[in-house]
C-alpha cells in the first residue's frame, strides 16, 4: 500500500492511497467465498462455485464491493497512522479507482479520504512553570460558620406572628400573569427568605408581610411555557416560621457528633475547613496549570468541530442548528474544544493511562449524577459507544494531575504547597508498584495468581494515586 498526505491546512489533510491488487486479493477472496456460500449454481455446490461463474452471475463488480467495504477502513487507519495526525472527525471517502471490472484480475483500488485532524500543538517544558494559589488560612469565623451550618440541620421551625425578614421560612403560593390573563401558578411552596434562588424580587416582595398578607411584583419568569418574560406576581405567605436553633454547648456536640465537649467539636471542624480549603487550593492549582496552558498555547480551533458540538447542544434541547442560542453558547464550546486538545495532547506527554478501575468508578460515580442505576447506565454507554469518549475524559483529568507534580505550586506568600495528598507523587506510584509485585510474587498467592494478572495488577497500582488524585482534583 502506498500513501501521499496533502495538508489542506493546519487541522485538515487529504490521504491519497493506493492499495495494489495483490494486497487486496485476500480480501477479494473472501468476498467470492462469501457470495459463492449464498447462490446456488446447477452443478456446483454451495460454498464451491468457481470465481468465473461468480462473476458471470453476480458480476465481479458485486465482489469488489464487497471486498473494498470491508477492506476500505483498515487501508484508511493505516494509511493514517502512517500520517501520525490524530483525526477528530469521520472522514470524507471517495473511491478513485477499482481493481478491473471485466477482463483479467488485476489493477488498483484508489481511495482519497480528507479528515480533520488534531491540530500540531507544542506545549511548554513543565518544569519551567511556575503557578500561585491563594494560602490555606483557616479563621474563627470559618469555624463558627460550619458549627452554625451543622446546628441550622439539628434547628426546628417555629410559627411566628410578626412580619417575614431574612432567613424566615415562608409557604407561599404564586400566581403570574401577563396582559391580564393568568400563565402560571404553584402553591404550598417553601422558601427561605434570603435565598434568591426563586425569582429576581421575590424576597425583597417576601420581607414585611405576615401569614395571609400578599403582594405583588414586577419580574422575569425563570421557567415554563413564558420563560424569560416579563409577568405581574402575587405572591401570599400563607405561613411565617423562623428556626431556632440548639445552643452551641457539650450537650449539642454530643448530640451532633462523636465528641464529648463543643471545644472538642470546634477542633473537629477546623480540620474539616482545613481540609476543605485544601481541596480548594488543588483545584486552584488544577485551574491555574489549565489557564497557563491556554495562554502559552494558542493555535485555531478547527471550525468543523465547533460546529458539530454545538449542533448536538442544540438538538439535546431540542433546538434547530439555527437556533439564536447557538451564537450565545458557540465561545464557551470553542473554548471547550480548545481545552479538550490541549488536554489530549498534555495526556499523551505525561503518558497517562486508565485502568478498568478507575473507569468503572468514573462509570459509576456518573450514574449517580444523573440518579440511574451503575448497570442501566453502562449498558447504556457502551451500546451509545460513548466508553472511549469516557476513557478520554478520565485521561484529561488525570494528566493535569500527572503534570502538576512537575510544575512549582507556590502560595501568594511564596510558601512551597505540597499537593501529593491530591496528585500523588512518582515516588509514591514508584512505592505501590514494588509492593503490589511483592505481593503478587509472595508464596502464598503463586498458586492463584498468574503472570498475567500479576502484569494488570502492577499496572494499576502504578495509577492507583495519580488516578484518585485525579478524581479529588476535578471535583468542584
């Protein structure tokens, strides 16, 4: 097989393949024993009718197809490897030239296939970069806003008579209506006054009335048929409650945890806020090496893959290509087509791989997002085949970890930051990895292990720490 590459341009190439008829006989073959096992020719029997009597009853030019269909995508892949572009979409096919047709077996199969391909990016040495976070600095007052947190879920609601203010629960009930006609209506509904999660003036509307007292507002509907216009609302509070809460005291922190006194308690949710904060400052990290990347990376977003996610956006809302959402959402997809090459090639330098673990935690912590069971769901993406797109996500998220261990992370204070509980670090890998052999090897389970399990299981505990760090990386 011979191939030539035309670069169109940066993102788009042209493979031009010439597959000689010795290299597609097998094929060929195949195809006349194929169609020769499902005819039925006076005198000969099925599965051994001679090629020439193919050909006068079905036509040669019915074997080449079929021998061409089933050949063509291995001539394209590696035709492609050879190319070393990676594509990024199905390409455009079109067949040149067939072996002949009529006469003697002989000729060529020409094909030429444009792709679009992964733009040529170089990213910068990571050793040489440097990103700054913000200090772990833990306060009283985050204390006393997680203790007030935790004595708010053990509080009870009380009826009150006086008017509704800020953090008063309210039942109310809501009815809008545009141009004098009534388009929407809900009632029994609870509220915190305060939130601001419900509609834009509703708790400044909510603040001073009692139980039974309406009022009535100007404001955008947030949902429904009337979405995003503009309606009169009467909202009633048909009941005014305000919490009380337990005192912060020993018998509370018994109540509410394992600790015997509230300074035993306190001391517990300061680990917890340092803890937390520390999270945050990994994904600060995660965020500032991304942002970085961005920066010193610039290259064009191929427009054709733009496009196609901004069509599948669309039509999951079930909205037209040429809705006039599509221009509102098309920056925020380029740049999540952007960041999605950077991070494949960023995966392919620090040599990222995802074992079946890590994928079936992925597969499963996804369910529960979207509240379906681990086995619907799985069954759903492999018959969907949106596995390798999960497997490419898992490898995006684990090569920022994987990077970040060769980068200098550095607080606003110029303190080094140690992130190894979150990305792990290569001595570590290096630790579990000897271990698992250990134990793989060890006496006692020769008997039941094999060399090849012994391989899988080293592999993943190689990825064991980069891949969970990963995981507590990306969570936000």
């Amino acid at each position: 097989m011979k191939s030539t590459v035309e670069n169109l341009d940066p993102a788009r190439l042209k493979l031009t393949v010439e597959v000689p008829y010795e290299e597609l006989k097998p094929s060929l073959d195949a195809a006349y024993t194929s169609i020769g096992s499902q005819i039925q020719v006076p005198g000969f029997r099925r599965g051994h009718v001679p090629q020439q009597v193919i050909d006068q009853r079905v036509g040669r030019a019915s074997v080449i197809q079929e021998a061409v269909n089933n050949k063509l995508n291995d001539f394209y892949r590696e035709a492609l490897n050879e190319s070393g572009r990676v594509p990024m979409a199905q390409p455009e096919v079109e067949v040149t030239e067939l072996p002949n047709l009529t006469g003697a077996q002989g000729g060529q199969l020409v094909f030429t296939a444009e792709v679009v391909v992964r733009p040529e990016i170089e990213l910068p040495e990571l050793d040489g970069l440097e990103i700054t976070v913000d200090p772990v600095a833990i306060t009283d007052e985050d204390v006393e806003t997680e203790l007030e947190n935790l004595r708010a879920r053990f509080g009870s609601l009380k009826a009150v008579t006086r008017k509704a203010k800020t953090g008063d629960f309210v039942t109310i009930d809501l009815t809008a209506v545009i141009d004098g006609e009534e388009v929407d209506s809900a009632s029994g509904v609870s509220y915190e006054i305060g939130k601001g999660n419900m509609l834009t003036g509703l708790d400044t509307a909510l603040r001073g009335l009692k139980a039974e007292e309406s009022a009535t507002f100007t404001t955008t509907l947030a949902g429904g048929e009337h979405e995003g216009e503009e309606a009169e609302v009467t909202v009633t509070a048909s009941a005014v409650k305000e919490r009380e809460l337990p005192e912060a005291d020993d018998d509370f922190a018994q109540m509410a945890s394992e600790f015997d006194t509230i300074d035993e308690l306190r001391g517990d949710l300061r680990d917890q806020v340092a803890a937390r904060k520390a999270g945050d400052q990994a994904i600060a990290a995660r965020d500032g090496l991304l942002d970085v990347l961005r920066e010193k990376v610039v290259f064009d977003v191929p427009e054709v893959l733009v496009d196609q996610e901004v069509s599948a956006h669309l039509k999951a809302e079930g909205k037209e290509d040429d809705d006039p959402h599509a221009a509102e959402i098309r920056d925020d997809i380029t740049t999540g087509v952007r960041d999605q090459i950077i991070l494949d090639v960023l995966a392919e330098q620090t040599e990222v791989n995802v074992s079946q673990d890590e994928l079936i935690d992925f597969l499963i912590q996804t369910a529960q997002q979207y509240g379906m069971e681990p086995a619907q769901f799985m069954q759903g993406a492999q018959q969907a085949n949106q596995i390798p797109a999960f497997v490419s996500e898992i490898a995006r998220n684990k090569s920022l970890a994987m990077a970040l261990r060769q980068v200098s992370v550095k607080d606003s204070d110029g303190k080094d930051v140690d992130l190894t509980e979150f990305i792990g670090s290569d001595e570590l890998d290096a630790q579990q990895l000897v271990s698992e052999v250990e134990r793989v090897a060890s006496p006692t389970d020769a008997d039941s292990a094999g060399s090849g399990s012994s391989a899988s299981s080293a592999s993943a505990a190689s990825s064991a720490s980069s891949a969970s760090a990963a995981s507590a990386a990306s969570a936000e």
